[in-house]
C-alpha cells in the first residue's frame, strides 16, 4: 500500500531533479557557442558601457575598432566560455550626442560582428565662478609648463596594457558627498571653460584615497591645474586619477590592489579648498565616473 506512494514521489523528485539540472546542461553542452557580443543599446553621452564578446571559441584575443582605433583584446577563458570585456566611452568634450558603432573581429575565425550605441544628450548644470584674474587665466611663463604637463597626462592616457585588473562596480577612492558631477559647464569670469571631466569628492584633507581598483602606477607628479596627482592603470586601456593631492603615498611603477591608499585628500593645484577630484579614462576618453561606483559618494 505504502510502495506505490513511494514511487510516485520519487519520480516527481527525479523530474524535479532534471527539471532543475536542463539549462545547465544546455550550457555544458558540447560544440561551440554561437559567437556574439552583448552591451547596453543606450547609454548617456559621457558615459561608459561594458562590452562583452563571446568569440564562440577559445581564441587568444579579438580585434576591436571604436573611434577610428583598433585594439587587440586579450579573450578570458577561465569562465563558463571565452570573452572578451572591455570598457568603451564617449567624452563630453569630445563627443555629440548621437551613435556609435563599435566593430569586433575573430582573426582566427573570420567571425565579424557589430554594433551600435546611442550616447543620448543630457542636460548638465551651469557653474559660474568669479575668480582673481591672475587664478582665472595662468602667468605667461606657466605655459610652457602646462603644455608639457599636458604631454604627460596624453601619454598615460594613451597607455594600453593587455591585462584586464579592473572589474565593475569600481571602490569608492574617499566617503563623501559628491560636490560636482561630471559635464558641468563651467565659466570663469564669464568665459566658458572645459566641461567638468571628472568628479569632485567632497572630504577633509588628509582623508587617506583608495585606489579604485587592483591597477599600476603610471604617472606621480605636481601639475599647475592638478597639483600633486596619481594616476593608475588598470589595463584595457582604463586609467584612474586622483588630483589635488595633500601628498601621494605611491611611486611610479607601483603595483596597488583595490582599495589601497594612494594618497591624501589636499588642496594642492588649482582649488579653492580640500576636496578628491577623481576621473576615469576609458581608451582616452574621460568618463563619467559616477554610474561605475555601486553607490556614488557613500562609499
Ligand atoms: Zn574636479
């Protein structure tokens, strides 16, 4: 009496069993993936999107093409199947509103694929500042100094290293209050300036920073507008940096982890007080920062 109930459990328990184990076995199936690529369709313009590429097979590296640039990016096999992760993003200064198509090769399997990305218009705030003319404009023998700190800053954001140490969401640098956003359109004694490239987070000096992510240091050095500044590489072509340092507390060539203190929070450059301006790099392109923190400036 009791075995036919029995059975008929236990057959329900086996369904459920290979009811529950079917999509990982679709997934484990032999032969190759179909090979594609995934990454948002729409995106604000100044932003950053995450590009992944499914080659189908393990393959050593794609070949990418965004803003009339090709890079070789390596594919990572250690997952469930091969991709490839990069960062793409468009700069407000140098970017319009509008689409843009990214192009992805497999050389070893003549595999194309493309895609294309809406950087939308945003609306970003007005700040007018009024300040002392010998701050608003700099001394005429500053400027052969700030061209070559410009050639610098150009290098290390050129930098392309093929291993990938970022990963999304990124560490907050400090705790605080972000006092100014990204895009900001700034005028100065009435004149329009660079739009704000970055973030500014408000924290007392001496506030220890921390890198954003597992990265290598770059670039130290005390720029007239920056003043004592740290950037990181974290591969892929991702750059971090941090200005108006109080002091940094790394050395070019460095190799940091996430989260490790890369300085303090100052006022040094070209600031009215303490604050972290941070900024992101993403293929030479200067990013908001913002949406690749889980929750931006409460640490
Ligand atoms: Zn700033």
């Amino acid at each position: 009496m009791n075995a036919p109930r029995t059975t008929g459990w236990l057959m329900i328990l086996a369904l459920a069993a290979l009811l529950a184990a079917a999509p990982s076995l679709t997934r484990a199936g032999p032969g190759p993936d179909a090979p594609g690529l995934q990454a948002p369709e729409h995106a604000g313009i100044g932003r950053a999107v995450e590009l992944l590429v499914y080659p189908g097979i393990p393959v050593d590296q794609v070949r990418l093409t965004w803003l009339g640039r090709t890079f070789q990016v390596p594919v990572e096999t250690d997952g469930e199947k091969p991709v490839a992760r990069i960062l793409l993003g468009t700069d407000v200064l140098y970017e319009k509103p509008g689409d843009f198509g990214v192009r992805v090769a497999v050389p070893e399997t003549g595999v194309r694929l493309e895609h294309k990305i809406r950087f939308g218009s945003r609306e970003f705030p007005v700040q007018r500042l009024t300040l002392p003319p010998e701050m608003a404009t700099p001394p005429p023998e500053m400027i052969p100094r700030i061209k070559r700190e410009r050639r610098a800053v150009g290098a290390a954001l050129r930098t392309w290293s093929s291993e990938r140490l970022w990963s999304l969401p990124l560490t907050q640098p400090v705790r605080g209050r972000v006092s100014t956003i990204y895009g900001v359109r700034r005028f100065i004694n009435g004149l329009p300036r660079n739009p704000h490239r970055g973030m500014d987070l408000a924290a007392p000096g001496g506030t220890p920073i921390k890198a954003c992510a597992p990265g290598r240091v770059i670039l130290v050095a005390d720029h007239y507008y920056a003043g004592r500044c740290v950037y990181l590489d974290h591969g892929l072509g991702v750059v971090s940096m941090y200005f108006h340092l109080k002091e940094p507390g790394v050395r070019e060539g460095q190799v940091v982890d996430a989260g490790e203190i890369v300085g303090l929070v100052g006022s040094s450059g070209r600031v009215t007080g303490p604050h972290l301006h941070f900024g992101i790099s993403v293929l030479g392109r200067l990013v908001d920062p913002a949406p690749l923190f889980n929750n931006p400036g409460s640490g």
